[in-house]
C-alpha cells in the first residue's frame, strides 16, 4: 500500500510518529508526507520554517514548494507536485486541511488527470456547525462528492458533514497519538522542590493556551472554594490571560498557591505532568471567533488528555467538544463553566486518594489501548484497507 499524506502538520518532525508506526505495520506500506517547503506557522513560532527532505526507508517527508506560506484553507502546491505523484502512484491521498481545502481539491482534481485511480481522504477537526457562500459552496460540494474516505478528529465534526451531505465511509481518530515512551508514569522529586511543591500537597494542573476559551479562570475560581485543603496549582503556558489569570488569583487569595511555567520545550512537557496528582481542561464553547467560512470554537479533542493518562494522571474535563468522549470512563466531566460541578469534582479527588489512583489507572489503560501512535496507527490502516476493498 502506497500512502501520501499533505499536510504542513508534518513539518514538525515530532508529529510523524503515527506515520511512521503506521509504514512499519506490514512490509509494504510505504509512508510520504508531503509538506509545504515553507510554512510560517503563527503563534510562539511566528518564523518562515524551510522543510527538508527526509528519507527513513518506507516513510519519507517530502517538501514540495506551496503557495500560501500561512493558511491552511489556501495552501496549494506547485506543478513539481505532478512528476512526485507519476512516480509514487499512491493508493491512498490523504489531505488533512479540511473540507474546503483548496489543496485537497488540487489533489483530488490531479488524481483524476493523472488517473492514478487513488482513494481520495481527507482530514478535518471542525466540530461546529456552519453554512457556507459562493463560490465556498461550491468548492465544498466538490471535495465532498469525490471523497471515498473521510477521517475526522471528533463525532461532531462528523455529524456536520453528514448534515452537509457526505454519506461515503468515514471514522473518528485523533490525527495524532501520544508518544507513550515519553509521556510515561514517573515521579519528579527534584522539580517538585525546585517549583516548591511539598509532597502533602495536592496538584491540579493546566497545560496550554493561556486564552479565555480554555476556561482557566473558571477552574481558579473553583479554587477559591477548596482554600481549606492542601493544593497546588501548576499552570503550564503562556498567552494574553495570564496577567488577568494573576489578577484574580490574587483578588481570591490563593496567588500563593499558584505557580506558572512558560516556554517549556516540548519534550520537557511530560516531566511537569508527572508533578500533577489531576490534570484538568476546563475548555470552554466561545462564538467569538470567526473566519471566511465559519464562526466559534469547541474543543476539538484536548490531546493534553491523552499525555496525561499516559503519564498515569487522573484527568478532569469539561463537556465542551470532545473531551467527554476523549475521556470515556477514565476521568470526570463537568458541565463547561460550571464551577459549582467543578468544585465537587475537585474536592472528591483531593479527599479520596483511591478514587485517584482508580481514575489514573483507568486513563492509563485507555491511553495505551485507544490513543498510542502505533493504536492510532493501526485503526487508520484498517480504515485504509477497508476503502481499497471497496469499489
């Protein structure tokens, strides 16, 4: 089976690793992730990236000059795309910008031209719903009717594009796994005193975006009505909140229960989950956003979930998006924005220690089961090969 996966997702060589579980399945599968040759990704990372060629035997990254260096929705490829697709002869297209991808319809439209007879795939996380213009109606209605598979990272998303009209096969995964030989269970004695945390002292932690749609200034006002136990929270990120996140800390008198840690590298990210007793997403649904083709945000999967069960921490999470069903049996959910909900969760957790330890151990065996890169992998190719058995 011959696979080209497009996307700049995999100019992040860490993000490869689901790909690369999945070429090293059976002998012959053979992986290319086909990537802009440059990309600017926004955010922290606000810099022109230039891909390079990597070749790993069955899985290779393959840069391709782009047009648009900074939108999804817009990245299309330049005509050296051609001889790469005569050459490779996929059996599977996978693009993983979304339903209204110019560059999936590229592909799609290039498939057909070249009558490489490959299963065109495509990947989207978006989980509200929308209604699309001209000429987006258009483009759309195109990709859509000449999709033979669709994968999507939530069950809302999917049910959005049934509402707009796909009926071919599709599946719910995740578009990455968790890297289970780094985010594994191991305690943390020497950053627990290096952050001051005593070892009778309970840990919630946070880890992301530091933005008003991640409900972290509900969970410190939650906070603010557990003063009589014993906690910490370790609140691991950055972004625009984190001066009013202080503010209010402070205003409910916990900010010397607080502590904050920024720009840690990614692979530094699994030992600060080990410092957490719970790890909670408080995410929460905001319509504020809005784009050409659509407005607002839910959580699309909340990955953090599956570090932390990974690492052996008890997860708590909102029942924004998909979190409720990331979580499964495995955590509690609260309803978003609730801090009275989530105030009993808090408390049930630091009060029984068993209940914790039932709860970690549940995320862990899920987390090994459902969501591991070689787990992920392994769900795709059965997807893979169940659209090449069909006409």
């Amino acid at each position: 089976m011959k696979i080209i996966v497009a996307s700049h997702t995999y100019i992040v060589d860490l993000n490869c690793e689901k790909f690369r579980e999945l070429s090293r399945l059976e002998s012959d599968i053979q992986v290319i992730a086909l990537v802009p040759k440059r990309w600017r990704p926004g955010g922290v990372q606000n810099k022109i990236i230039e891909s390079k060629f990597k070749d790993e035997g069955n899985f290779k990254i393959v840069p391709v000059g782009n047009f648009s260096e900074n939108n999804q929705g817009l990245l299309t490829f330049q005509p050296e795309i051609v001889k790469l697709l005569k050459e490779f002869k996929p059996d599977i297209i996978q693009v993983e910008q979304g339903a209204k991808s110019l560059g999936y319809a590229q592909l799609i439209t290039l498939n057909k031209l070249l009558r490489l007879q490959a299963k065109n795939v495509f990947f989207t996380w978006w989980n509200l719903p929308y209604k699309n213009k001209f000429p987006i109606s258009l483009l759309e209605t195109y990709n859509l009717k000449n999709t033979h598979g669709l994968i999507v990272g939530n069950q809302d998303g999917l049910d959005i594009l049934r509402e707009h009209g796909y009926q071919g096969k599709a599946t719910v995964l995740p578009q990455l796994g968790v890297d289970e030989k780094l985010f594994i269970p191991r305690q943390q004695p020497k950053l627990a005193s290096k952050l001051g945390i005593q070892s009778d002292e309970f840990v919630i932690g946070f880890v992301g975006r530091f933005v008003p749609e991640k409900g972290i200034l509900t969970l410190i006002k939650s906070l603010a009505c557990l003063k009589e136990l014993s906690w910490k929270l370790l609140l691991l990120g950055r972004g625009v909140l984190q001066e009013q996140i202080e503010t209010t800390a402070t205003e409910l008198g916990i900010k010397d229960r607080l502590i904050i840690v920024e720009s840690v590298p990614h692979d530094e990210v699994p030992y600060y989950i080990n410092l957490m007793d719970t790890l909670v997403l408080p995410s929460e649904t905001t319509y504020q956003f809005k784009t050409l083709t659509a407005a607002g945000w839910k959580e699309q999967f909340g990955h953090v979930l599956i570090e932390a069960m990974a690492s052996g921490v008890a997860v708590v999470g909102s029942d924004s998006g998909e979190i409720p069903n990331v979580i499964g049996d495995a955590g509690l959910v609260f309803p978003e924005g609730n801090t009275e909900a989530l105030v009993n969760c808090l408390r049930e957790l630091i009060e029984k220690p068993e209940l914790v330890k039932e709860l970690s151990n549940k995320g862990y065996a899920r987390a090994m089961e459902k969501y591991t890169n070689q787990a992920v992998a392994r769900e795709q190719l059965a997807f893979y090969q169940e659209l090449l058995e069909s006409n």
